[in-house]
C-alpha cells in the first residue's frame, strides 16, 4: 500500500467524531486548494481536447470510452523508447476515491469497464513493461505488480488529475468533470460522511467539485509525509502521461510500491527530468506517427505539445505547493514555443538522417548487384582490387559493409568471363555435329540492329495456343517425302525464326503450385480431353469438374507409380534409387506420372514423348511441374551427349526397339552410361500372343549382341505386368568376344557425343577403358557428386574461366552458391516459393541448378551448341540438360516454364541472329506471371529490357555498371489484339 493510506485508516475509526471545528478546518482546506488550483501547473493536461458535457453520467460515459481507447491504443504504441526517467509513482491515489452522490449510482458499472480494459492491458504489456522497468532502474524492479485494483487507482487517478489542470483555467466545472473521468474506486463509510459535511459547506459547488474538495482534505490533513506523497503524485501523473505517449504501455505500471529510498532516488532524478524530457519528445512524436489510429494521434500531439513546459518545471513539485506566478506562466509560453521549434528541427534532422541511410542502403545494394557475378577465375585477384576500392569508396559505411558481405567476395565483374584458353581446349555441338555445321553455314551472320518498339502481333497458325514452332511447321511437313521414321515428330524450324506471339487459352488461370499441381491442374489451362477419353481408365489422367486429375497411374502401372518404383527396387536392389541411380531417361512418357513421383527417391527424370495423337501429354507433365520435352525417337540422335543416364525406362512406349538392326536400341546403348541399367515393362515381356513372342525373341537376340545383361524378369502381381531389366556392359571384352558382329562397332572417328542433327547410325562405341577418361567409373553417390568435381576432368586442361578444370568446377560451384543465396533470394523481388520449373539458358557447369537443389524445383540445364561442351560434366554431377541453339525455337509447349535464367548469353546470341524472335520464344515458353533473371553486357541489357518493355513485362530490376548488368523482368497477361497475315 502506498504512503499515506495507513492514517487514512485511521481516520476511519473516528468518523463518528468530527466535530464542526474539524467542519471549519475543511473549509479554510477548501478554499486554499481551490486557489491552488487555479494557478497550479502540476498536472498533465488531459489526452483528449474534445469537449466534455457537464453532465456527471455523461461524463463517466466519456472516461470509460477514453480510458479504453488509450488502454487499446497503449497496445500497439512503440515500446523501444527509454522510459527509466518517467516510472510512474504508485500509491498516489487512495483505495477508495470519494465519489459523488451522481457519480456513484454508475461506479459499479464503470469500475468493471475499466477494469477489463485495464486487466487486457496487463496481460498484454506486463511483461515488457517489467523488463523494461528494471533494465532503467534496477532498484525499481522488485516494485512489479500488485493487485489489479491498485492498477485501476492509478491509472484512472492519473487521467482524473490530467483532466483537472486544463480544465481548471476556464472553468471548474469542467474541471470537475473531468475529475469524476478519473475517481473510480471502492467507496468507505467514511467517505460518505465526508462527502455529506463537504455539501453543507460548499453546497454550490457541483458534486464532483466536492469529491476533489473532500480528497485533498484527507491530504491536507496527513503529515509530512503525506505531503511528500502529493508531490510524488504530481510527479508520478506526469511520468505516466510521458511514459504512456512513448510507450503507450507504462500507464499499466500504476500498482508498483515504492520504499523512502526509492522515493529519494525518484527525487534525485526530478532535477534533471526536464532534460529527458526533451529528449525523449523527438521519441513521442516518432512513436506516436505509428500510432493505432488517428484519433489517438491528434490527442497525444496535444499532449505532448502542452506536457514539455511542465515538465521543465517538475522540480519545483518537489516543495509544498505554491500558487504559479504570471511571470512563471510567460516562462512556460516561450520555453513552449522554444521546445516546438526544437522539435521540428528534431524530426527534420530525423527525417533527413532516414532518407541519408535509405540512400546508403541503396547505394550498397547497388556495390553489391556490381561485385555480384565475377568469374571464379577472377576472385583472388579481384578480391584485392574491391579491398582497395572500398577505401577509396565515398561511403565506407557499416550498411554497405554488412550488405556486401552477402555477396561473392570480390567479384567485380557482372558476368564471368570465358578464357581464350577454354575456346581452344573444348569442343562444341557445332564443330562436332557434321549436319550442323551447313545449317550454321544457311543462318548467316545475323545482326547487331535493335529493334525498339516492336509491333507484335498473335500467331496465325493452326496450333492455336499449343504452338511450337519447330514441330508445328506445316510448310516443311508437306514436303517430306516419308514418315516411316517419324520424321514428322521431329524438329523443321522454319526459315525465318517467327516474332509472332502465341495466344492464351481462353479461361486461363495461374497454375497450381507444387505438389498439389502433380494431382490436379486447371482444366481450362490445357483444354483436351481426348487422352482422359483414351487413357483415363489406366488412371493417367481424369476430367473433373474444372480440374484435371491424375491418380499417379500409368499403362503399366494402374495402381499407381510409386507401388511399380518399389517393385523396380525390390527387382534389382542394385538400382538403389537416389543414391547409385540419380539421372534417369523416360522413353514415351505419357503424362510423366513416372517420373513426377521419382522425385520422393531423389531421382531427376527427363521425360519425353512425341507431339502426336496422345495430344498434349507433354504439356500437361510440366503443366504438373514435372520435367519433359516433346521428342520422338526417330531418324536423329537425341540431344544429349552420351553415356549420361544411369538408367533408362520404357514403360510400353510403343517403340519398335528390334526393328532395324536395332537401331532405335542402340541409340539408347549411346545415352546409356556403361554399367547402367535399360527398364522394359511391356507386353512381350509377360505375355504369349503369337506377336509378343517373336518380339521377344529379336529382343532376346539384339540385347545378347550387344553384350546386355538380362538382370531380371519379374511380375508385379497387383498390376498384371511383368518387366525385364538389362544391364549394359562395363568393358570392351564381351564386343571382342562376339561370333557375330552385328551389330558394328562404329568407327573411330564416330563421335559419340555429336548430338545435334545427327542422323542415327546402327552401331556401337567401344566403351571407355583410359582411367583418365569418362565413363570408366561410376559417379560416386548422391549427393555428394553434385559438389565433387568429376574424376576424369584433368588439371592439365584450361577450364571455362581460366583455371585447372577441377578448380575451375568448384571456383564456379562456390560462385553461383554466392550469387542466388546473397542476391536472387532476397535481391530481385522473385517469390521463389511459386517457381517450380526453371531453366537455365546457358548452363556451364551446371553452378545455378546445384546453388537451386534444396529448392522445391528442377532445374533444365541449356547448353549453346556454340557454346564450350559442358553438359557431360552436368550430367556427371547428377543433373540434367539438353543442347539447344537458341536462333531457333525450343522443343517445348508454350507457358511451361516458372523462371529462365540468362547468363551472357544474349550478346553472344546477337552476333548470329536477331533478338526480338528469341525474345518472341521467351515470351512463347513462360508462363503468365513468370520471371526472367538476365546478366549480360550493358549493351544487351537495354535491348532486352526495351524488348520486354514492348512485350507489356513488368521490369522489375535493371543495373549496370562497367559495361556489365543485370535485369529481372515478370511477364504480365498482355496479348495483342490481331493476328499476322500468314502463318
């Protein structure tokens, strides 16, 4: 209990004893407290300036709305501020405040209003306002809380005598008023009776006049001691108000007990209070910007306006009161009119102080987007140039520091670099394939014109918004002479690389996200339903409702993808999915049901099938977000190099593997990496039929001449289908073993790992034996081969960026890590938490997919066939990829891909064919809503940026510096409104 209350309780026992000698006292007490009060300047002004009826009910209506407003708005108000100098005093109100004969018919109502309000202030700040209390001042930290109801004293008493001290000036009864606002506690006995001989005397003045007369009555009479409990009163409102407009939580701090020593210290600190104020106010006013509302905000501006002169004066409450002198109250006017014009100068050097740190933080990010992208060849040295530059950096400031650091340690340069070195040690698609050689020779040199502003307009073409340019060329399909091969699934880009863009399905919606996309996808985002038709009773794919779902199924595997990947597993243990099998191959894939459920064993699949009369299968597997590209095995090799894959799956695929001589299988041989396993689930496996047999016998025949191992033959009872399992050899001594040579070793100069436009050959290569060479060893498991360099990169060899081959491989594995963990995730404004199928359009050693593994995303690495030949290395340390020249379209269907990724590729690009129909095919393959990261030449850089600009992107990110940049653009939902002329 605070200070004073004791002989307060004392007096209760001789009530009955007042004589009218006491009565006289009380009235000269009156009168000296009602001049004090005309003149004191000891309260805090109220919160709120609006008026207040003099209506006593009316009146404890707008003290609980005002007291609950502030206890609600105390919640949400900054709580950083130092508040040591403004701890509220406690004991400063009795228990039971003397009411009114009015003000008492609606105490009980008001009591629980307030305190519920106050209780809901507890729980919410209690603990904040204990840590912050005792971190200013230790020795008031054991004063925590003590009963509720002391808390309601406190508070409510504080708003009653902040009300008091304006109001007073123009009229009492405001004033009192305003104090029946703040009295809301348990009513005595005793204090009836006081408050009846209070009426005798003054019976003008209003009830709640009589209710402050009666109060300051009890103080008066204390002793000393309880006039030392007034001054800390005064003191104690007047923290409260301060503390309450920085914190808006310190107000709850009513119930704490002080002890005499505490009170001596609470004086010390009163002889410098002004000072803190003023410190503190440039705090308020920033707090209270944040404020709950702007109601509060208005009030607390006034308070805090009138509050500063008052508490300049704080130390003289410290002595009895004394009335204030005018020339005092001329003191306070211009102290007050010198503080407001501090304050303003105070939130104008804050303001400026925030637009100087957001320009420096703007600045750093800036450094940062400049270093970012340095080749790893380059680090040492440029790690040195950067440390010297950062003295001679006009901003050398700790932000920048920080912000830099999330970076590549010295990377200077936007792009890296390509050793001239690395051109002469590698080969390329280009001088490797024959056939591409004359189709380079046919493109020309192409041009370096930019084309701003471009006029774009819809494809007219038959596919509609399924078009791909290279397998939809009608003019090139009516002129081949036969199809036996499938030649009409294969790639005829036209001649002209088209600038027309492909419209959107009517009804188009943005994709589902990944996994709930592996299960059903918006109907009207891939609009057929012939393979549901065909397909849907072996649960590939179902219309329902808006949706298109897939329960996991497949031709051979109905009940469902993962129950037929165990029974692989459990077939031949050896395949160990995840760790010894990483990189799998996907013949006629379907609708990649295979495939997507391979990623629960860390398996990546590159599926494919044919655009053919199963319509649209491809496009709904990365419509899934599963990876595939439409390809056919026909007359050509496919695009990737060989001996990669650690295993390949045909799953009834329909590929007449035994016709030929072979040659479809053989094709397979060359992809297949020597110890690899070949998965054939179809019908001449497990079925008699007259058809099935003989196949089974080619087959049996072909795979012994090759020098395949049959593993296994199993059934998988709840499917009803049985699968054979080969194995390819791992040396060269079952090929010189061989009666009959058929089929034939190709010849020495046969490369292998020709792959773009390279007709099919029936035979085999002769499989590695050098340890120096690939394919000798198997890769060591996943994940560890990801981040090892491969065993046959030779340190004798210039790698891409200048160094040793293996350093060059880490060198560019640590750059990337660098690069997407300190800039791409956090810098570019991408929600990498929708990106789901990504490709990198010119992949070197795979750096940006690896840097991407412990994403929910897969990465399809692009190698240019001008480009260094890199995509072994890819392969090899469990990814996945393809060739491509980007001067023609890609083999995929449009709005299928979530991010591409563009490194130097576009000023590379440029010197062989125009921009604008790359960019045309860019906007073909990404999807509404998807992204493009760009770092390239400065040059380049405006191209693309005026390029997509044209295109309706939203660019989001562009910067160079020293010729070298980088752009992050969004494609938007912008079509044109007409068509070309001609398809």
């Amino acid at each position: 209990m605070a200070p004073g209350r004791p002989s307060r309780s004392n007096k209760r026992s001789s009530y009955t004893s007042y004589t009218s000698t006491i009565t006289t006292i009380v009235f000269v007490t009156l009168c000296i407290v009602g001049v004090w009060m005309l003149t004191s300047d000891s309260f805090v002004p109220p919160q709120t300036t609006s008026k207040r009826s003099s209506s006593s009910t009316a009146t404890t209506a707008v003290a609980t709305t005002t007291n609950d407003d502030f206890s609600s708005s105390s919640v949400k108000t900054n709580d950083k501020k130092d508040t040591s100098s403004y701890e509220d005093n406690p004991g400063d109100l009795p228990d039971d405040a003397i009411k009114s004969d009015d003000s008492h018919q609606s105490d009980s109502n008001n009591n629980n209003i307030n305190n519920n309000a106050n209780d809901n202030n507890d729980g919410a700040n209690g603990s904040s306002q204990e840590n912050q209390t005792n971190a200013n001042d230790p020795d008031k930290g054991a004063s925590s809380t003590d009963d509720k109801q002391g808390s309601q004293d406190q508070v409510n008493g504080g708003n009653d005598v902040k009300n008091d001290e304006v109001n007073s000036e123009n009229n009492n009864e405001d004033a009192a008023e305003v104090s029946t606002q703040g009295l809301h506690g348990k009513e005595s006995d005793k204090e009836h009776g006081k408050q009846n001989e209070n009426e005798n005397q003054v019976s003008e003045e209003s009830t709640v006049t009589q209710n402050q007369q009666s109060e300051e009555n009890n103080e008066q009479s204390n002793d000393e001691q309880q006039q030392q409990q007034i001054n800390g009163d005064t003191s104690g409102n007047q923290e409260q108000e301060t503390a309450s407009s920085q914190n808006g939580n310190d107000s709850q701090e009513g119930e704490n007990k002080y002890t005499d020593k505490d009170r001596q210290q609470q004086q010390q600190k009163q002889g410098n209070q002004a000072e803190n104020n003023d410190n503190s106010q440039g705090q308020s006013s920033e707090g209270n910007e944040s404020g709950p509302g702007d109601n509060y905000k208005d009030s607390q501006s006034d308070v805090n306006e009138d509050q500063k002169p008052q508490q300049e004066n704080d130390a003289a409450t410290q002595e009895p009161q004394k009335p204030m002198l005018d020339i005092d109250k001329q003191k306070r006017i211009e102290e007050q009119q010198r503080l407001r014009a501090e304050d303003a100068s105070t939130s104008q050097s804050q303001q400026q102080s925030q637009e100087e740190a957001q320009r420096l933080e703007e600045t750093a990010y800036q450094r940062r987007e400049h270093v970012e992208a340095t080749s790893p060849a380059q680090q040492e040295h440029d790690e040195m140039q950067v440390q010297s530059d950062a003295h001679q950096d006009a901003q050398p400031n700790e932000e920048s520091h920080k912000t830099d650091r999330s970076f590549p340690s010295g990377e200077s340069s936007g792009i890296p670099k390509e050793s001239k070195e690395s051109k002469r040690s590698w080969s390329t698609q280009a001088t490797q394939s024959e056939n591409q050689k004359e189709r380079r020779g046919q493109l020309g040199t192409g041009s370096n014109d930019s084309i701003y502003g471009y006029a774009w307009q819809l494809c007219n073409v038959t596919a509609g918004p399924d078009y791909i340019p290279c397998l939809d060329n009608e003019k090139a399909l009516r002129q081949l002479h036969s199809t036996k091969h499938f030649e009409h699934r294969e790639r005829h880009c036209p001649e002209d690389a088209p600038t027309c863009l492909v419209p959107v399905p009517e009804g188009y919606k943005k994709s589902i996200e990944w996994p709930k996309s592996r299960e059903k996808i918006w109907y009207y985002n891939v609009p057929h339903k012939t393979l549901a038709d065909v397909k849907g009773h072996q649960n590939w794919v179902k219309v329902t409702g808006e949706f298109l779902t897939f329960p996991g199924g497949g031709t051979q595997f109905i009940h469902g993808a993962l129950h037929y990947i165990d029974f692989l597993q459990i077939s031949v243990p050896n395949i160990k999915w995840g760790k010894h099998t990483r990189v799998v191959l996907d013949v006629g894939c379907g609708v990649a049901s295979f495939g997507g459920y391979l990623f629960e064993r860390e398996v990546l699949t590159m599926s494919f099938a044919p655009k053919d009369e199963h319509e649209a299968q491809v496009q709904f597997a990365l419509e899934r977000g599963i990876p595939a590209i439409s390809a056919v095995m026909g007359s050509q090799r496919l695009p990737f190099p060989s001996r990669v894959f650690d295993l390949v799956h045909c799953a009834r695929c329909r590929v007449p593997w035994h016709a030929e001589g072979g040659l479809l299988l053989l094709e397979l041989n060359r992809v297949l990496r020597p110890g690899g396993f070949f998965v054939w689930s179809a019908t001449p496996v497990y079925q008699t039929l007259e058809e099935d047999v003989q196949i089974w016998k080619e087959m049996s025949s072909l795979t012994a001449n090759m020098c395949w191992e049959l593993v296994t033959i199993q059934k998988d009872k709840l499917n009803s289908i049985g699968a054979a399992i080969y194995r390819k050899p791992r040396s060269n001594d079952c090929y010189e073993q061989r009666k009959h040579h058929s089929p034939p070793m190709c010849k020495n100069d046969d490369d292998p790992n020709a792959a773009w436009y390279v007709p099919l050959q029936a035979c085999m290569h002769r499989i590695p034996v050098n340890e120096a060479e690939r394919g000798t060893r198997w890769p060591v498991v996943w994940p560890r081969r990801m981040r090892m360099p491969p065993y046959w990169l030779n340190s004798s060899q210039i790698g891409i960026y200048g160094k040793p081959a293996p350093q060059d491989f880490s060198a560019d594995y640590e750059h990337w890590k660098r690069v997407v963990s300190g800039s791409y995730m956090s810098g570019l404004g991408i929600s990498w938490s929708g990106v789901r199928n990504v490709m990198d359009m010119r992949a070197v050693y795979g750096g940006f997919a690896s840097a991407l593994k412990d994403l929910q995303m897969w990465v399809l690495n692009v190698v240019n066939v001008d480009s260094p030949d890199t995509l072994p290395i890819i392969y090899e340390r469990g990814l996945f990829g393809i060739y491509h020249d980007w001067c023609e379209s890609f083999s995929t269907y449009p709005r299928t891909y979530d991010l591409l990724h563009a490194d130097h590729l576009f000023s590379k690009l440029r010197k062989r064919c125009k921009l604008p129909p790359v960019m045309a095919e860019v906007d073909r393959i990404v999807r509404p809503g998807g992204k493009i990261i760009v770092r390239d030449e400065s040059d380049a850089i405006g191209e693309i940026e005026n390029l997509l600009k044209s295109l309706h992107w939203e660019v989001h990110l562009t910067f160079s510096k020293d010729k070298e940049g980088i752009l992050s653009a969004q494609k938007g939902e912008w079509r044109p409104s007409t068509y070309t002329a001609t398809s």
